[in-house]
C-alpha cells in the first residue's frame, strides 16, 4: 500500500505501488463496468480467496479508487470513484494489451471457456 508522503522515483513507480499487485488491477477492471456486490465480484474471480479479495478491497477504498455505496436494495456495492474512473482508459489499454499479446504465446482466458459454454 503507498505511504503519504513517501519519496518516489517517478510517477510510474507510485503508480505501479498504487496498483501493485495482480488483483488490484483485476479488481478495478470488474468495477469500472458496473458497481458490484462483494459476493459478484468473488464469483466473477474465483481463483482469488475471501481473505485477499477483503484486503485488496480495502486498499483500493482506502487510496480513493473505490467507494462503497448502498442500493435501493439497501446492499453494499462496489463503486469507482472519479480516481478509479480515470483509469478506465488505462486498464482497458492493459486488457487489450494483455488479450492480444496473450493470445500470440497461446495463452488461454477463463472469457473464452464461458463465452463458447
């Protein structure tokens, strides 16, 4: 998790502190489509643990990217806030990234399986 106030190197490096981590990342790509509910995101990402999924949460409300907002149902969901909207451009550069170049070294997405099941 950052530190207020620390020295950095550059931006990239605050940037990839900020986002540090396989699951941030993952995390925040599901949100920017749609507020979810904690039990939507833990199905939508199986392989991650309720442990880490509670954690990486938590460090994404707590650096401002996510918020927690309550529906008309009165349940917890979710939410970018206008940080975490800023970088839907930049993950979406990352998941294009990762789909094209992932598929040239014959990588294989859990989206595929799902979407031809």
């Amino acid at each position: 998790m950052t530190q207020r106030g620390r020295l950095y190197g550059c931006p990239v490096e605050f940037a990839l502190d900020a986002l540090g981590g396989k699951w941030k990342t993952v995390i925040l790509a599901r949100i920017k489509e749609q507020s979810m509910r904690y039990s939507d995101l833990r199905r939508m990402i199986p392989s991650l643990s309720d442990k880490m999924l509670t954690q990486r949460l938590a460090d994404l409300v707590e650096i401002g990217f996510v918020m927690i907002e309550t529906g008309a149902d009165e349940k917890a969901r979710y939410a970018l806030t206008d940080h975490g909207r800023n970088l839907a451009t930049t993950l979406q550069a990352l998941y294009d990234w990762g789909d094209a170049h992932g598929r040239t070294v014959g990588v294989r997405f859990r989206t595929d399986i799902e979407t031809s099941a």
